[in-house]
C-alpha cells in the first residue's frame, strides 16, 4: 500500500504510550493499533485532527505516499 502511517513514529518524538493517545482522543486501543500498524482502510477527518490535536503535529508527519 502507498500510504505509510507513522502514527508510531510521532507518537515516540512524544513519548506518548498507546493507552495514553487512546484516552486522549477518546478511541478504542484496537481501533488505535489498526491504524498504527497501517491495517486501517481508511481514517475519518475528525480522528485525524484529534489525533494532530494531541501529537501537535500535521497530518503530513502521521501520513505519507510513497510510490510501489
């Protein structure tokens, strides 16, 4: 797939745990780790900006393309 998630990537330039980010934008650990491990399909807008809201970040640092 192109599309590489670096959620866990920022998530340790945070030092911020799984269960932590879970709580802070109110998501399921497993809906969480689905999108960690790049096994999501798809992402809503709005858990996007929650996640950035949390990470203070742009969703080009959680979101990248790169060509097959």
């Amino acid at each position: 797939m192109p599309i590489i998630v670096n959620l866990d990537v920022m998530m340790a330039r945070r030092k911020m745990s799984l269960n932590e980010l879970s709580e802070k934008v109110d998501l399921t650990l497993s809906n969480l780790s689905i999108l960690k491990t790049g096994k999501a399909k798809a992402i809503r807008f709005s858990t996007l900006e929650a996640i950035c809201k949390v990470l203070d970040c742009q969703p080009g640092d959680i979101l990248e393309f790169r060509e097959e």
